[in-house]
C-alpha cells in the first residue's frame, strides 16, 4: 500500500504536494518523495521516514515547477533502502518519472524481458522500477520518430496493460508534456480525479484518495476508471481514453476495511458508511448467533474500527466507551519488520483506561486480525486493566491468504487464521468468545455504496485473486523472498537521501 499524488497546477505545486502527503501519510510511513517540473528539468527530492521529516525548508525551496507527482512508500516487493523511495526516473525516452501503488504479479518476468529484448537496466529490487521502464520502452516504441502526443501516450498505456499483471494506480511525469495517471484494469488500487478553479484557470489534481483532493480544496470529479489513462498537459487540458481490452472493476475491499480513511470515497463508496455498515452486519450476526454473551460495554480498538464499533453497540443497545488511548507517534504494528518489535510496540501504541473495563465483560471490536500480535497482547491487556470476561469481534471474515496486490500480507505461515478454526484463533489470542464478520455479509456492506460494482477483490479472505495469474508457486516464492528476515529486506539506510535536479532528454542512459 502506497499513496500518489499528481497536479498540474497554474502556480509552484510544491506546498501542495506536500500538504498532500501528509494526509495520505497513512498509506505509507516507510518512504516519502516529490518530484516537479519546470519546463524540461525534474526536480527530485526522496528519502526514508515520514513525510515531516524527510522534507525541509531547503528541500521545498528546490523543488520548482507548477506541475509534479509524490509518493509515500511502505515496501511489499523490494527493500526498504532509500533508493527504492519514489518517484523513479528515467531519462530515455523524453525523461519520465514515476510514483505507483500496487504490486505487480510478474514482475520478475518483465525484469528478463527488459534485459533480453528491450535492453533497459533495472537498477533496484523494486517492481515500480520495472512498471516504469516499461512505460517508457512502450512510449518509445509507439512514438518512434514521431512527435510525442496524446494518442501514443494512450497506445502505450494499453502496451503497458497487455505486459504487465497485478494491481498498479500510477501517476507519472513526462518532461515537457504533462501528468499521466492509469489504473490497471481491474482497479484493484483506488485513483481519483478532481479540480480546482484558481483565478488563472483550472488546476488538476489525481490522488489515490478523494481526502487529499478536499484538503487541498479540489472538487472530486470521478474514480479514474479500471483500465483509464488520463492525460494532463501543461497548458492543463485534460484528455482521457480506456486503453484495456476488458477492463472490469474488482477493487480491493480491504481498502474499505482498514486501508482507506474513513472521510474518503472510493469507487463512490463512502469508507466511513460502509464501516457503519459492517457494525450492522457484526450487531445482527451476535443477536443471531452469540445471543448468549453477557456484554456490558463495547471498546472499538482504535482507530480504523470506531464507525463499526459505535454502530454494532447501538444496534444491540449496548454501552459504548473508548477504552484505550492510542500514541500516534508509533508506526503500524502489522507491517513492522520482526515480531519481537511488533510486540513491544502494541503496548507503546496501546494504552487502556483501567476504570472501563475493571470487573466487565467487554466486547473488543477490531477491523481484521491478521498475525494476532496485536490482537493476542490487546486481550492481554484488558485482563490485566480488570476485565471479567473478553469477547473479540472482526469486523472482516477471517484473513487466510497473503495479498498479493499490495499490502504486506505476505506469508500464510504469519497469517493467524491459516489451517486454524475459529475455536483455535479464539484460544490463540486468548478471549472467551471470538465473532468474525461473514464475508458475504462484508461484500453486501460495501457494495450498498455502489450496487454497480460486481465484484470485489477479496483474495486475502478467500483466495480468489481476480487477476487469474497467481499460482501456488508464486506464493511459494514471495513467502520466501518477503517472510521475515528474508535477504529481501535489507536495512533501511537512514543516512542515504536523493535529491537531484534531473534534466529530461532522449539519451539511452537511465537514472534512478
């Protein structure tokens, strides 16, 4: 999971592209990185760690341009060094750089083909790096001698789709010509499009979030579509063509479960009003089933499961409290590196208020339980602040497979409800009662939002990965590159940054 940002503005857009990173802060804490333009020089600045702290008065000040693209990173494919940090850049053909979401499934098949047949050099682990290069091989097969415009921006875009499998929403730079954004053809990765009318004209904005277009004062235009190419020249006018064969919208529904905050609208799917959804679906499946637990109070886990939380206790006509204060100064725990440190941090993340839950029988209510780390010392914790009995209820069905589209769900062997019941999961984390959401029920929550949409991508529920192409031994294979202390995940270098004024040209040299 990763967030992008891209705007074609009619003043400098590096405060706003700023500003837009920190409030997709939550899609990635790893890396953060912004690249302008003005004229044909890209002016690049990238670096490990927050976007607060990667980012001086010194390093805006460089960054020029009315147009740009930005990045915040947690690594799924790759390493976390620094110079995996987005945006990518090549300088053959034109000069493009490159921010991107997802993951792609065949990457190391496009790696071969880029040495063998299209002769370009992949200086990284990461396969944004790879997407990039073939962007710009197709760009520059297209193009040949030819003047560069929107119909050979649009063919290679389906040259890029007819290539490469897996989820990517992209946002990139070419110099001298605009912002291009696309979406794999499943919209596996949530892109939107919005604008904004300034005293010199329209400015354009795509972000993989409608919350960035509010906060920069954007007005959401629409999702760019599964398979969409949107073309943005610097003069700022707007071209957009569907450049897949067959696109059909499978969005990923864990965006809606834990990813996405919850003021955003995905797909046209309110993610706040389908978190009030499944604490219906949660409230309804206890009255049904669990009729028998003898609840006082209901504590959401904060933050991501509070909508849910708060609509099951009204629906059940039960006590609601906040019972744990959460340090925001602490990175999420699921995608830290060891379990060792994802179990010291939940109690740095995780407080509780002893007088809510002392002599109680409370019910916990969480979004997922994915390694059972957090949710395992969580129980702990409320036994010791007093709690009589714990009940634990996901507000998503049992997490079973890894994801493979872009969150750091990598390994079945660190997925707590793998080749284990209920009755297991519930002995492992240590509560009197467990209560998962049904998956149906998760799809309908979601799908009230927009009936339109068919289908959704529930592959780390059920297994189904809607791009067709995931085998047993892919997942064999990322299990061993991306598990725990794989040689994959090398140390970040805190120390190393890049920041580089880049020049776009039609030489055969590529820099990254």
């Amino acid at each position: 999971m990763c967030g992008i940002i891209g705007i074609v503005g009619k003043n400098p857009v590096n405060q706003l592209l700023y500003d837009g990173l920190l409030v997709l802060q939550h899609r990635g804490q790893d890396a953060a990185g912004i690249v302008t333009c003005d004229g044909g020089t890209f002016y690049m600045h990238k670096n490990n760690g927050l976007v607060q702290d990667v980012f001086h008065t010194r390093h805006m000040r460089n960054l020029l341009g009315n147009a740009g693209i930005a990045h915040v990173r947690y690594p799924t494919a790759g390493s976390s060094s620094a110079a995996e940090a987005q945006p990518f850049y090549v300088n053959s053909p034109f000069g493009i750089v490159l921010g991107h979401n997802g993951n792609l499934t065949n990457s190391e098949q496009l790696k071969e083909e880029m040495f063998r047949q299209d002769l370009r050099h992949i200086n990284t682990n990461s396969d944004s790096e790879v997407l990039l290069n073939v962007l710009a091989h197709e760009i520059e097969q297209k193009a040949g001698k030819a003047t560069l415009d929107n119909d050979i921006i649009f063919k290679a875009v389906a040259g890029v789709h007819q290539r490469v499998r897996g989820a990517y929403a992209v946002v990139a730079m070419i110099a001298n010509y605009g912002l291009l954004a696309f979406r794999d053809p499943y919209g596996i990765r949530p892109l939107v499009i919005g604008q904004a009318q300034t005293d010199k004209g329209i400015e354009y904005m795509v972000a993989s979030e409608s919350v960035a277009l509010d906060v920069l004062g954007f007005q959401l235009l629409r999702d760019v579509a599964p398979g969409e190419a949107v073309f943005i020249d610097l003069d700022g006018h707007l071209y957009s063509q569907q450049c897949a064969e067959k696109p059909i919208l499978s969005p990923c529904i864990f965006e809606y479960v834990y990813l996405a905050r919850p003021d955003s609208v995905i797909d046209r799917i309110s993610v706040y009003q389908s978190r009030l959804h499944m604490g219906e679906s949660l409230a309804e499946k206890i009255h049904r089933e669990w009729r028998h637990l003898d609840i006082d109070v209901v504590i959401p886990i904060p933050d991501t499961s509070r909508p849910s939380a708060l609509q099951l206790a009204n629906a059940l006509n039960l006590t609601y409290r906040e019972g744990f204060i959460k340090n925001r100064y602490i990175g999420r725990t699921f995608i830290m590196p060891g379990q060792a440190i994802r179990k010291k941090s939940v109690r740095q993340k995780l407080n509780p208020i002893g007088m809510e839950f002392k002599g109680k029988n409370v019910l916990l209510v969480d979004d997922s339980i994915v390694r059972g780390t957090t949710s395992q010392r969580i129980v702990q914790m409320a036994r010791e602040a007093g709690a009589h009995k714990v009940y634990f209820a996901s507000a998503s069905p049992p997490v079973r497979y890894p994801n493979v589209y872009g969150i750091d769900m990598p390994s079945r062997w660190e997925l707590l409800a793998t080749n284990r019941t209920d009755e297991e999961i519930c002995r492992e984390i240590g509560a009197d009662a467990l209560i998962y959401q049904d998956l149906d029920a998760l799809v309908r929550d979601v799908q009230l939002g927009n009936p339109e949409i068919t289908r959704f991508d529930c592959s780390c529920f059920d297994g189904n990965y809607v791009t067709g192409d995931v085998t047993e031994s892919y997942l064999a294979a990322i299990e061993a590159l991306r598990a725990d202390g794989a040689p994959a995940r090398k140390p970040a270098n805190s120390s190393t940054q890049l920041d580089l004024n880049l020049v776009g040209s039609n030489n055969d040299e590529d820099l990254a």
